[in-house]
C-alpha cells in the first residue's frame, strides 16, 4: 500500500495572505488612468496660470472622476451623501468669482473640507448623523488616506518588479551610450564651433538658455503632472476603498461624570448672571440716547467697549452647554426636564446678548466706517444666533444633531460672505456713510481688492465723491486693488477680475 504524498511546505509554494478585505484598492487601473488623466489637466489649467475658473473645472473634474470610476456601485454608495456636491460644486465657483484673499482662501477650504468629507464617507456613512467628534475625525481620516493611498495603488497595480525586470536590462546599453557620446560630442563641437562663428552661437544659445529651459520647463510640468496624479489618485483611492461599515454606535443616553446638582447649580448660577445683564442691556437697547445719557456715555463709547468680551462670552456660552450635556447625570424625566430648561433659558440670555453685540457693532461700523475685520465679525455674530436657536431645540429633540447644525452654520456662513460679497459691500456703505460725513477713507477703500472697483466706479460716475475724487483716483493708481492683467488665459478667467479690468480705466483716468 503506497503512502500519499505529502506536499512540500516550501514557503515559495504558500498562498500569499491578502491584505485586509477594506485596504484593497478597487478599480485600481481606471484609478491610474484617471488620476493621470487629471494630473494633465491640472498641469494645463494652473501651471503658469492665476487661479481663477481652471479651480471649479478641476475640482468638477476630480468630483466627476470619483462618481465614473465608481460606475453604478460607487453612485449607489454615495446616494446618502450626494447633497454635498451643492455646496462643494457652488464654494469652488465661488473662487473664480470673488477676488478678495481672506474670501478665496475661506472657499478654497471649504470645498476642499467637504470633498474630504464626501471621500470619507464614500463607502456608506452618512455625513448628516455624524457627531461634533465624529466631523473633525473623519477630515483627518480622509487626509491622511489622500496621503497614503496612492502608494498602495500602484503597488497593487502595476508590477513593479516586471517592469524594472523588462526596463533594466535596455536602459543600461543607453546609458553607456550616452556615457560614451558625451567626450565625443564635446570633441567633435568644440572644433565645429572654432570653425563657424554662427554655429558656435547658436550652439551657446541652446547650451545656456534654451536647455536650461527647456529642461527647467519639462521639470515643472512633470511635477504639475504628478502633484495632481496623487491628489487624484488619493481622492479617488479612500473613496472607493473597501470599508465595512459597523453599525453606529448610540452615545448613552443619560451621560455621568457630574452629578445633577452640580450642574444645576452651575447653570442657575449662570442664567442669573446673564439674566441680570440682559436686563440692564434691553434698557440701553430700547432706551435710545436718553440711558446712555444718564450713564454719562456717547453712542461711540457704548460702541467701542465690551464689543468683543460680549462675542467670547457667547461662544464661550455655547461650548459650555454642549459641555454640559454630555457629563451631567440626568436620570430622572423631572431632572430632564429641569436640566433642557434651564440650557434653554441660557441660550435666551446669550441670545440677547449677541443683539447686544450686534448693535455696539452697527454703530460701531456707523461711526467708524466698515472694514473687512467688522463685517465678517458681523456675519459670524447672525450666524451664531440660529445656532444657539439649533442648540436649544436639540435639547429637546435630539442632542446628536447639535453636530449637524454647526455644520451647516459653518457653510452658512461662508456661503453668506460670497453672496454679501464684502469688499464690494465695505466699499458702499462707507461710500454712503460718506456722503452724510463729507469724507471717505480713500487710502482703505484703495486697499480693498479689485471686487470693489465697479462700485468705486459707480460712485466716481455718479459724482458722489465730489472733492475727493482725485484723491481716490490717485490712491487706486498706487494701491492695492488694481486687478492683475498678467495672465489672460482662459483657465486663469476670474469674473471678479474681468469686471475689475472693465472699471478700473476708467477710475484712473488722468493718471501719470
């Protein structure tokens, strides 16, 4: 009877263990080629260029990219997050519209944090239930996998090792045939360039500048390739990673860590505190000139104090309730009950006192005139007050969709700045507030960027100014806000330049 045979143990012969089901990169070729494809497309759109429609193209191309290498599967995965390409898709026009730094560094951030989202989420997740930790976390996760994925890619993609194989032995006889050429060459040119004059010239020209150039011009554009080939490919590879998605774990509903009492003593403490400011603050509000006479103050003093020790105490305020929900024990319906009024009647309290801050601003802006600094303060400010309305109702409701609210007060409130369009905002209502005054601040509307010169040329056109014409004219000529006409190329189309190019011959006419 013969014995079966055993087989080798010979490790060559072992199965090779896979990687984890949920670090396999899907679509790995279509990934490649798409993130190639992309790196082209960003070299053509923002090498040499200023950035302008080239970043709404490539970021509706990178978006559309992950939804077409994803097919019908990737569509249906992302079904529960589609609602961010509004946002993300209207913030990345934004840039191509306003012109202002702190505004295009805003949309640029945020439609790139919302892609980041949208790619971490990719798999299943939906990005409405996540918690305040949850948002922050799943940014971080996401930058990370664009980092680290594309390495992975292509190594599980491309053979490396039979590429090097097959490349290796034909690359090494070039090589030595270019190590050989080279003395030959120098020879063999030197004695050229002795014989003919314009041969030594031309061969001079092409040796220094034209080279050099050429080569310094290729370089730039392979890392322009390759920069945007691993964005792409990152994007592209965390999105359609293979994930699975663990049922979301339920926060307990009763947290500890601070008994009751404490915490309803705290927060009587602090609504009384607050309750007692709100009043003195509804008598300056509603009393008009005559309170703020008897407390020997003018509107601009009453305006320029506490202005901003008011905003750090309602922020403060909003992160102490969402502190407090999470480590005071309630168990009882009573102590529930109890706990949500007294959060409810605080976020009253620093609701009036965002009113109150909100008036030391608008007369702060009516006395001072408006700067970049106020109004974007000032958006901020009406942004918290429905936030703080969101808190309250959660309380009631459900206190994980707190996390939501602050997301989109965030959008909220940049989206509010590009449609306010601020320099352009800025620049009229100091304009009319000049015309109740007599003088304008020329030097800092010449420092606004260029989205506030169609107003400045409205207003020189309709001879608002009057005196201090000139004098704009001439600060616009040496400031800040004249729009960039060095680069006309389509991909660096910019419609707040384009109206700024329109406007501004005619706001310097006369000029030297």
């Amino acid at each position: 009877m013969s014995t079966p045979s055993v087989p080798s143990l010979d490790a060559a012969a072992l199965p090779r263990a896979s990687p984890p089901a949920r670090e396999v990169p899907r679509f790995g070729r279509a990934i490649l080629a798409c993130a190639l494809g992309f790196g082209v497309l960003a070299e053509c759109l923002f090498d040499g260029h200023a950035l302008g429609i080239s970043f709404p193209l490539a970021f509706g191309a990178l978006l559309g990219g992950l939804l077409w290498v994803g097919g019908r599967e990737g569509r249906q995965q992302a079904r529960a997050n589609l609602w961010l390409a509004a946002p993300m898709l209207f913030f990345a026009g934004a840039v191509a519209v306003r012109e202002s730094p702190v505004l295009t560094a805003l949309n640029v951030l945020a439609a790139l944090g919302l892609l980041l989202l949208f790619t971490e989420a990719y798999a299943g997740e939906q990005v409405h239930a996540y918690g305040l930790p949850r948002y922050f976390s799943a940014t971080v996760r996401a930058l990370g996998g664009w980092l680290s994925r594309p390495r992975a890619v292509v190594a599980t993609t491309v053979d490396l090792r039979s590429a090097r194989d097959w490349a290796a032995p034909r690359a090494r006889p070039v090589a030595r045939g270019l190590a050989l050429a080279v003395p030959v060459l120098f020879l063999f040119g030197g004695l050229l360039s002795a014989a003919d004059s314009r041969f030594e010239a031309l061969l001079g020209r092409l040796l220094s500048s034209g080279a050099q150039g050429g080569i310094a011009t290729a370089v730039g554009r392979a890392l322009w390739v390759l920069g945007g080939a691993f964005i792409a490919a990152g994007a592209l590879a965390h999105g359609l990673r293979r994930k699975a998605l663990a049922a979301p774990e339920r926060r307990a509903a009763l947290p500890g860590g601070l008994g009751f009492v404490e915490g309803a003593t705290l927060l009587v403490c602090v609504d009384l505190l607050f309750g007692l400011f709100g009043v003195i603050q509804f008598a300056y509000l509603f009393g008009g000139s005559a309170h703020l006479a008897e407390a020997d103050l003018t509107y601009a003093t009453y305006a320029r104090h506490g202005f901003f020790e008011l905003l750090a105490v309602a922020v403060l305020s909003l992160g102490l309730i969402h502190a407090l929900v999470h480590v005071v024990a309630r168990g009882a319906l009573a102590q529930r009950r109890l706990f949500n009024a007294l959060c409810t009647a605080m976020v009253a309290c620093v609701v009036v006192i965002l009113v109150s801050a909100i008036l030391r601003m608008s007369l702060y802006e009516e006395a001072y005139g408006y700067t970049r600094l106020r109004v974007y303060t000032h958006v901020f400010m009406l942004t918290l007050i429905p936030l703080l309305s969101w808190r309250a109702i959660t309380l009631w409701t459900r206190v994980d969709r707190f996390a939501l609210g602050l997301f989109a007060a965030g959008l909220v409130c940049v989206g509010a700045l590009d449609v306010l369009n601020p320099d352009a905002f800025i620049a009229s209502r100091n304009l009319a507030r000049g015309a109740v005054t007599g003088t304008v601040d020329v030097g800092y509307l010449a420092s606004l960027s260029s989205d506030a010169l169609p107003t400045l040329g409205q207003a020189l056109a309709d001879g608002r100014l009057g005196g201090q014409a000139e004098a704009l004219r001439e600060a616009l000529w040496q400031g800040e806000a004249r729009p960039s006409t060095d680069d006309a190329s389509w991909p660096a189309f910019h419609l707040g330049r384009h109206r700024a190019r329109r406007a501004f011959p005619e706001l310097t006419r006369g000029c030297p």
